[in-house]
C-alpha cells in the first residue's frame, strides 16, 4: 500500500521540486515567469502548500495571491504530477487553498480562473462561476487570450452580485501583475469593457463543456 502524500507549507528546501513540476505541467502560454514565482514565495507574498511523496519529492502544489488592496485572494496555480493524477490530489490542494484563504483575513474572497475540466473540480471544493466573458492574455503571445471561468468563493455569506468595480480592478491586478501585460494593452481594455457593474454570481450547475 502506497502511504498518502504527506501536504504540507511551501519552504524554500522545495524549490527544486516545485521548479521542475511547475516547468512540466504549466505550457509557456500559461506560466508566469519561474522566477517570479519563486521569488514571490520566499518574500511571502505567494502562499503556498506542497504534496510530498514518501521520498520528499514535490508531487503536488497549490499557489494563493492575495490581493490586499481590493481584499481578494487568487489560486494562481495547482498542479499533480502526472502519474498522481486521479487520487483526488488535486482536490486535496484546492481544499489547503481554500483553508490559507480562510485563515488569512485579508481577504473578503477567493478567485481562481479555471478551464472546463478544472472548473469542475473548483465546483466541487465549493466555488461558483461568476457569469462573465473572460478571456486571459497568454504568457507567451502578444495578442493570444484564452477563454476561461472566473470562480468565486466568499469569506461569509454568498452575494447575489460582486460589483463590477471590485472584479475589474481585480483584474486589473492580475493582468498587469500576474501576466504582464501593460496598463494599455488592449487585452486588458477589451475584458474591462466586458464586466458589467454588477457580475452575478452563477447558482447554475457547470455543463459539461463549461
């Protein structure tokens, strides 16, 4: 019997591992620069939960940003080595995701941009897709987006809304911020155009090609 891998806070003795899983798993259209994320590990301001198998080896890990100046925080990676996957690893991670969130009051909410597949698994761990076109930039192409769910999980009681303003300078944040793009990208521009000023938060169950 295989024991189950032990989940425990990112230090810097990872960081060999979680550079080589990050490398794999992420395409370059999709990854922030390595470096980055590593550096805004050791500084904090990353928060970060590794799986480790029974020989120490990184397997697993999820990444939360908060965004103090608008109170959200942001699942900005998760991944499970490839020969892990289909042990509820992923949903493990979420879930540790879930629980920095709620111990860290600097944050009113949780966000996460997810594609159909794990949009589902999000579903599970409790978030709901907020009922908006969004389409990310790509890391590595100057005009690519892709289209994706932006998900939601409130602190306390869920709201019918969240106001348009919060979600745009959200993603004011994590465009410029996170994937680089500059303040007149037109990327940017195009997706604040898209945020009405009430974005409703869905109750409605994902379809499968959602």
């Amino acid at each position: 019997m295989i024991d189950a891998p032990a989940l425990l806070p990112y230090d810097g003795r990872r960081e060999v591992g979680l550079r080589s899983l990050y490398e794999t798993v992420f395409p370059a259209w999709e990854r922030e620069p390595t470096e980055q994320v590593l550096a805004r590990l050791a500084s904090g301001r990353y928060g970060g939960d590794v799986l480790l198998d029974a020989g120490g080896g990184v397997i697993g890990f999820a990444i939360v940003d908060f965004v103090t100046e608008v109170r959200a925080a942001v699942v900005t990676f998760v991944a499970v080595a490839g020969d892990w996957r289909g042990r509820g690893l992923g949903e493990r991670l979420v879930l540790a995701a879930v629980a920095r969130f709620r111990r860290d009051e600097r944050a009113d909410g949780l966000y996460v941009e997810a594609e159909p597949r794990p949009a589902r698994l999000y579903r599970r761990c409790g978030f709901r897709p907020l009922a908006l076109d969004y389409r990310v930039p790509h890391y590595d192409c100057a005009m690519g987006t892709q289209p994706m769910s932006l998900m939601f999980l409130p602190r306390g009681e869920w709201p019918a809304n969240v106001p348009g303003t919060r979600a745009a300078a959200l993603v004011r944040h994590m465009f410029i911020d996170g994937y680089g793009v500059r303040a007149d990208d037109p990327r940017l521009a195009a997706q604040c155009r898209r945020i009405p000023y009430q974005v409703r938060v869905s109750d409605a169950e994902l379809s499968p090609d959602q």
